[in-house]
C-alpha cells in the first residue's frame, strides 16, 4: 500500500496477501489517474438475451454498447503510466478471454461480407475494468460457416474487433452445445437433475454428446494454441468449457490458466450423479485458479474433489501430491455507474414521468426475469396472490409488473412453462381486476435499455424469486437505479446474490409462498428510515464491487498466484501432516501452538450449570448494598435471526430488547441497586439506549466511563500507544471488501472485524488469514492485544480488558455516591469474549495466585522474559473475606519492550480509586453471582441461555420483596 504503512518492509512484497493489497492499491490509483471514458453512445438499445438460456446468468441487462466494448478490450492506456511502482510491467500484458459465444453475432450479407452485432452480456461490461490488459476473445460466432473462404473473410472482420473464431459445424453444435452443455450440465447445475422423460434414449445418446463435448473443447484449445504467446493469461469461462484447461496444460504445462462458474456448482451428493463427473473434475484442476461467484460453490466444487476423488481439501483450493490448485470465490457485479448516468438522460426521465402518471396512487412491484424454470415466476405470482387474498386493503393499491423474456421457445418444456405462467396470470387478473385495472402486467418481451432502467427507478419493491441462480444481477441494476425511491428489495436466498445483499434485502424461501406473500406486506409497510438503510447497505456493494473490479481481482489472483506455486511445490516435499499451510512458513507453525494452547484451555474449562434464579433472586433481596454488571450486546439487546436473514443490520444496530425496558427502570430507580453496563461498543451506541436510565455506563471495555446524570470521564492508562489503528484499518477494510456481509467497527481504543453473518467456514479462513497478515505487519512491533470471538476479531490496546477496568469503575462509583456501606450483593451477567471473563473471576474469592500476562511483543528476535509474580500490596487488599491476587487487573501494569527486556510500570494516578474499589466489597460466597448468556463453556458460575432469560431474570428482581 502507499506509503508502506504495514511495516519496514522492502518495497517488493513479501507474501501472497501483501501482493493482492498492493495491487488493489495500485488499481485504485490508476483509476484516480486513468477514469474510464464516458458512454459514447448511451441512446443504443440493449436487450436481454433470449437465445441462449445461460448466455447471462442473472439477467444482466444493462450492458456497455460497441463502441464501450471497443474501448474496453482495446484497453488504450498503458496501466503502468506515472507510477513508480518496482513491481508494475511497462507494457500490458496480454490477456485471452476463451468463452462459448464471442460477443459478437454474425450474419452473412454475400461472397465475403459479414454484418456484425454486438452482443450483450455480463463478461463484456467486466472486460472493461481491465486497462492494464490486452485482451482478446476467443469463441463461437454463432454461426455455420462450411466454406474456406467464407471462413477467412469472417475472421478477417472479426480481427477488427479483436475476436478470434472458433468454428463448429451444425452437428457438433447440436451434440456439443443443446445435447451435453444445455440438456445435461445446465439443469444439474440448477439442482434440476439429469433428464427424466426417455431415459433409455438419453443413457445411450449421452456418452456421444459428451464426446462431442471433448472434441468441442479440444478444437477451442487449438485456435487458443494458435495465438498464445509465452507470458499470455488464458481466462477460461462456464460449464461449456470445463475440458478446456486439461487440454490447454497438454500444449504447454507453463500456461497460465484460470477458470470461472458463471452458474451454481451444485452439491457433491447431485454432482456425483454426473456419469462423467470425475472426468470433469479433473479437467478443471488442471487450472491454477478456479473461481466461482459464491463461496458456497466453491466449497462444492472442494467438496465434489474431496468425496468423489478422494483428494485433499485444503483452505486454499485441492491438492493432488503436491499440485495445488487455487478455489475462490470472486462474486461479479455489473457497471453500476452506466445506470446511474442513465437516469439523467431525457428519454428515460421522460419514461419515468409517464410509468409515474399511469400508476399514480398505486404501489409498483416488478419482477426481470427469463422465461426459465429456474426463475421462480410462477411462484413469484402464487405468492402475489395470496398476498392480495390475505390483504385486501392493497387489492386496488398496487400492481406487479412482470417482464418475462421468452428463451428457448422450441423446447417444450419451455412451452409448458409459458402457458402456466399464462393460466396463472389470467385466473388472478379476472379474479382481482376490475375494467379499469388489473393487479398484474405480464410481459412476454425484453425492454430497451432506458424503459428498463425508468422501470427499476420508479419501482417500490423488486421481486427476485429465483429456485436457484448463479447471481441474478437484476437486484444490482435495481439497486443501482434506486438513488432517489429507495425501493425494498426482496432475494431469494438461492440466488448467488444474497450472499452479497442479503443485509439489506429481505431474503425469503421462494418454496414457501406463505412466506413470500407475507416479505411482500412487510416491504409494503416498511418505515422509510428502515428503508433508507437497508439500501444505503447494498447500494454501497453494487457501486464498489461492479463487474471491472471483479475482472480485475480474478486476473490479478490468477497472476500473483504461479509466482508461489515453485516455492509451494519445493515446501510440499518438506511437509508433514498439520506443520504447514500454504505460504505460511514459521508463522503458521505459531499461529497453530497459540490454537493448541487456546484449546487446551477451551478443554479444561468446566461447563456451568443453569443460574438457580430463585437462589439469586433471594439474596438480592436480603441485601442492603446491590451492585449489578450488565453486558449489552447479546445481553439486553433482542435476539436476532440465527440464520441472519435480517439480523445483520439489527445487529449492527445494537437496540435495547424491547421487553427489558421496563423491569431495567425499576432497577435503576432502586436507591440500594447500583447497575453497571459494561461493554465493548463505544459511547455513542450505550448513549443512544441508555440515557433515560439512572445508571452507570462503562463503554470499550470500561475505558470510558460516566454516571448517565454526568459527564464521560476516561479511564484509561498512561502511555498508551495507538500508532497502529490506521494500518490495522487498513487490513480490516480490506477483508471486509473480499468476505460478503461482515463488517468491521472502529472505537477509540479498538478495532472489531465481525464476520458473523458471512458464510461460516468462508469467514474461519478469512480470519485465519487475517491474523497471519497482522502478526507479520502492523502489529508485530505493537502492544496490542488480538482477542478473537466466535465469529470476530478484534485489535486493542494491551491491558484493556473489562477485568482490568473493574478497580477503577469501582473506585469511582464509590467516590461519586459517597459511598459508606459495603456492597453486599454483585451480580455480573454478560456474553464476553475469554479474553473478558477476567470480570467474572475479579470477585471470586480465594482464586489462585496468577502472573501477570507478558505483552505480544511479536517481533522475532524478542525473547519472552519470564515474569514474576507480583503480590498484591496491603494498602489495595480486600477485607478478610475476600482474599485475591490481582496481577495486571488491580495494579494497572503497563508493558513495554525495551529489546528484550519487559518492563512493568504501574498507574500511579488510579491507585485511589483503586482502594476504594476493593475496600468497598464485602462478598459472602453465596451474595455473588456471573453468569455467561449463552455460552455453553466459561468461566462464570452460571449460564442463562438467551436475552429473553435475562429479561426473566430482571423482571424476578424487581418483583422480589424489599430487604427489611
């Protein structure tokens, strides 16, 4: 990154992850330097495709026009111009996109001349994000061309737009392309299974189409053979070509080669149902980066090699003795920015004036999708249906415009389907219409480019019900169009999209039409603010990850990764079961004796049982002198959606539990009751639920510190060093940008990485790889502390735990209440990280003496002192009934590394509070209670299972009868 903020390091970067941040860097710094040219010709129509059912997968329908494209593949700017980067090429390296259809359709008009059209298509809008390439395509042009001659002239022209054909005859096309590619992979690829009608014909013609299918592939190789230079990038793409890397390693082990999904991968249990399947698989290991757009198809696609060919699994990809091939996922977006300029063109504001004018007073629900068995629409308009049955307040107030774009239409499983659709359409109409109006608009057409983005921008609530779908980017050109409406989105989850826009769009089961009809009232009703947010969450994603940054990260991964494929190959000979990782070295062989050590302790740790309410309930109300310590997250906050389908953004949020209010109230109001919340969130959030209550707030682990009647005050120690935040933040940004839906929050003395509602495996590695880059980097000179949650990571100062905060909190509630008697009473009930649960065993009494934890100096050459143990001194002891040695948590040690010498340096400014912190408890054993909320394993005596328990437990104590 500029400036090399990460460490001293040399300027060549030194590890994999290193390399794909410095050139995420430098794109960024070449797009400030080199914008993109404008539209040139924005009025040009752009349809859907209707000629081909995987042609683009999602229904991307707002593409880059020819002359876009020309500029896009021609790639005019040298990247490298005005950087002064060692590692960036001088000239651009070349680049050959290998796809089933070029992106142009030919038509013969006479002996050598050809008319050609540009096609549309996600991968087109992609390739223009790639100025630092020189690209080429190489495909099928659509068209039997028997003749030489015919052959050379078209090639000729094709030339021109810098595309390269390969020609298939009619019958290789019919075996090849509609028998092996569209009636076999497509459907078991969308979960629909191999055909079913005339199985008999379809076993014997199978093993001929998926000959025609090799032979296919082969030709492909041979026209990419004919124009491949040394140094080239081969970028293969979809299921029509999954045979293509194995052929192009024959011609030349050296090449590098990249193959992306454009559709699901489908589980290994439906997978293994191809007779082929293993064929296939090792087709594409051949390849050295094999990408997908969500990582459940990658894991997949690892978990297809792993069961059906027995190889090994690893975070990175699969290995085979020693070949590893590289598995991520690299979801695609579309060219957000064309829409967002399209919306200020006249025609498509002239659009929107006359859709507005002839829906005025009704609400607008539309629905973009091909006519395919895939897309969900007759459950789209089953679930609208029943929406209008169970609402008939909305039966004259909204309307559903679907626009159903034929495909296929000679299938007749595809005729079927339409006239379904069809019945179903007509028997809603004539049972909610009226003569002036009628609930639904079907259409079976494609729109023009602008009427479709006028469309998406006066529309309330997109209905994407796909049954299963690589992407659909239809809800990023909706999201991309709804600046002005902030309209509501509603996702299938089966669509790849979700794990991107899930966040802010409802995701439903379109299975379930119950469900469906219901999201459709929800959406309906939504608050505006609510509204607001969720697409101010998804408009960010589809405007940062469009489809050029996409392309970009995969051809830059592709190029970064056979640079440590030799060093790779070399430490495989050397490796033995669960000593190495990938690119690792040293650092992981630390990084896995931490996890043993954290295990072993995890291991060792005593399930507690279920809190014996009535026993605390009865010593709260024999006691004069009351202190509760409440968390908050998790704690007082209401419990969110497990599978976080609308959790994130509640989460994020951080509301009080609605039924808590009331029950906490009381408890402040109590003159004998002193609450405490202590948490992790900063100030802003515990202001914002806490200010009516009189109570104590303890935000970042008690760092900051104020009576609700009063000012914030600090607690924090002397010296301490935060010269690492900006470099952390960096990384944490970085991998908030490549792991969908986690997000990372930065406080004063903190900074947390939370990947709770990402896919959970995808999220693990994430973090794993996160913690390997920080110890090499920012942090390893730093005095910081990295505590990792179930799902989170977090970097704080070293010291700042909620047990080290606990004297001082004390200490100044005793100081501001005047306190005289003594604290009779605690209990402490919260969901803390380990590293927190120092607040639970702060009032144990009797604990064993501990030593004081050594700061992470990571530095190599540090050697680890052992260090003393300090006794507690007797201006700081408790009275008699509460012996206990306190190490950093009581004295407020700071360490910092001298060379190789720590040095312990006390607080001297807390030392005050401190004693009358400590002096103040005066605990019988049975007067103190910790509970953990929801952990099953901890170091609190007890456990509550959920917010709702705590709910129960605080409504008990106000209910409890007064101490006489």
């Amino acid at each position: 990154m500029r400036g090399n903020k990460y460490d001293s390091s040399p300027v060549t970067p030194r590890t994999r992850l290193e390399r794909l941040l410095r050139e995420r860097e430098l794109r960024k710094s070449s797009r400030f330097s080199h914008p993109s040219a404008e539209a040139t010709d924005v009025n040009k129509e752009a349809e859907l495709p209707a000629n081909d059912p995987c042609s683009a997968e999602g229904d991307h329908s707002g593409l880059p026009n020819e002359e876009e494209l020309l500029e896009g593949v021609a790639a005019a700017r040298a990247f490298a111009d005005g950087c002064q980067k060692q590692d960036v090429r001088p000239t651009k390296q070349r680049l050959l996109v290998v796809a089933n259809r070029l992106p142009v359709s030919a038509t013969r008009r006479g002996e050598g001349l050809w008319q050609l059209e540009m096609s549309v298509g996600g991968l087109v809008s992609a390739l223009l994000g790639l100025k630092e390439f020189d690209a080429r395509w190489i495909g099928w042009a659509g068209v039997n061309v028997p003749d030489d001659v015919g052959r050379r002239t078209l090639t000729n022209a094709l030339a021109q737009k810098r595309c390269i054909p390969v020609f298939l005859d009619e019958a290789m096309v019919h075996q090849y392309y509609n028998g092996y590619c569209n009636n076999i992979l497509w459907p078991l690829f969308h979960y629909l299974g191999l055909p079913q009608e005339d199985r008999l014909a379809t076993t014997r013609s199978f093993q001929s189409q998926f000959d025609a299918y090799k032979k296919a592939n082969q030709m492909f190789a041979e026209v990419v053979n004919q124009h491949y230079e040394e140094g080239d990038v081969v970028w293969c793409h979809d299921y029509h070509l999954m045979f293509l890397p194995k052929c192009l390693k024959e011609y030349n082990n050296n090449m590098k080669v990249g193959w992306f999904l454009h559709t699901p991968f489908p589980s290994s249990e439906i997978h293994r149902t191809l007779p082929s399947r293993s064929e296939l698989l090792r087709s594409v290991l051949v390849a050295d980066l094999v990408g997908f757009h969500t990582y459940d198809y990658a894991r997949h696609f690892v978990s297809a090699c792993t069961r059906i060919l027995g190889l090994e699994g690893t975070p990175e990809g699969v290995e085979d003795q020693g070949k590893l091939t590289r598995v991520a996922a690299f979801p695609i977006g579309i060219d957000s920015e064309r829409f967002i300029r399209a919306l200020e063109l006249p025609q498509v504001k002239d659009h929107m004036k006359e859709l507005k004018q002839r829906f005025a007073g009704r609400k607008v629900m539309l629905g973009v999708d091909r006519l395919d068995m895939i897309k969900g629409i007759p459950q789209k308009i089953l679930a609208f249906e029943k929406f209008l049955e169970e609402n008939p307040h909305w039966r004259d107030r909204v309307v559903l415009l679907q626009i159903a774009v034929p495909t296929r239409t000679d299938v007749p499983e595809y005729q079927k389907l339409t006239s379904q659709v069809h019945e179903i359409v007509g028997r809603i109409n004539g049972r909610f219409g009226t003569l002036t109006a009628v609930p639904i608009h079907h259409l079976d057409r494609s729109l023009d480019f602008h009427a479709l983005c006028a469309l998406y921008a006066v529309t309330d609530v997109a209905l994407v019900t796909s049954l299963r779908d690589g992407m659909n980017l239809v809800s990023y050109e909706f999201v991309a169009c709804q600046a002005s409406k902030k309209g509501v989105l509603i996702l299938s989850e089966f669509a790849g999209a979700a794990q991107s826009l899930g966040a802010g769009a409802i995701l439903v089961n379109p299975w379930n039409i119950t469900e469906v009809a219901s999201s459709i009232s929800y959406a309906l009703d939504m608050p505006a603010d609510e509204r607001e947010k969720r697409h101010q969450h998804n408009f960010k994603h589809v405007t940062t990850h469009t489809s050029q940054e996409w392309a970009a990260t995969f051809v830059s991964n592709l190029d970064q990764l056979l640079l440590q494929l030799r060093s790779y190959r070399i430490s495989y000979q050397k490796k033995k079961k669960k000593e190495f990782f990938p690119f690792c070295g040293p650092l992981l062989m630390r990084s896995e004796l931490n996890d043993t050590i954290v295990e072993a302790q995890l291991r060792t740790r005593q399930v507690p049982p279920l809190l014996p309410m009535k026993d605390a309930v009865d010593c709260y109300s024999k006691s004069n002198n009351r202190l509760l310590i409440l968390g908050f997250n998790s704690t007082l906050t209401e419990s969110v959606d497990a599978l976080g389908r609308n959790g994130q953004l509640k989460e994020i949020e951080l509301k009080l539990h609605p039924y808590i209010k009331e029950p906490l109230k009381k408890l402040c109001d109590d003159p004998k009751t002193t609450i405490v919340v202590l948490s992790g969130s900063d100030r802003t959030i515990l202001d914002d639920n806490f200010n009516e209550y009189n109570m104590w707030l303890a935000a970042e682990n008690g760092i900051f510190l104020r009576p609700t009647m009063g000012e914030w005050m600090t607690t924090m120690p002397e010296n301490l060093y935060m010269d690492w935040v900006e470099s952390v933040k960096h990384v944490f940004e970085y991998f908030t940008e490549r792991t969908p839906r986690s997000h990372f929050e930065l406080r004063e003395t903190s900074l947390v990485w939370n990947y709770k509602y990402s896919d959970v495996e995808f999220g693990r590695i994430q973090a794993r790889d996160m913690l390997q880059h920080l110890w090499t980097g920012p942090i390893s000179n730093a005095s910081v502390d990295v505590v990792q949650g179930s799902r989170s990571v977090e970097v704080r100062a070293v010291g700042v735990t909620k047990g080290a905060a606990i004297d001082r909190i004390l200490g100044e509630i005793v100081r501001y209440k005047g306190m005289k008697s003594p604290i009779d009473y605690v209990l402490c009930v919260g969901d803390f990280l380990t590293k927190d649960e120092d607040v639970y065993t702060f009032f144990e009494p009797e604990l064993p003496s501990e030593s004081p934890p050594a700061a992470r100096g990571m530095l190599a050459s540090l050697v680890r002192a052992s260090v003393p143990k300090i006794p507690a001194s007797k201006s700081v002891s408790k009275s008699s009934r509460l012996k206990k040695q306190r190490s950093m948590s009581t004295l407020e040690k700071r360490a910092i590394s001298h060379g190789n010498e720590i040095v312990l340096q006390p607080i001297k400014q807390d030392r005050k509070s401190m004693r009358e912190g400590s002096s103040v408890l005066d605990l019988k054993g049975d007067n103190y209670f910790s509970c953990a909320v929801g952990r099953k394993r901890s170091n609190a005596r007890y456990l509550l299972g959920s917010a709702d328990d705590v709910v129960t437990l605080l409504k008990e104590l106000v209910q409890c009868p007064p101490s006489s």
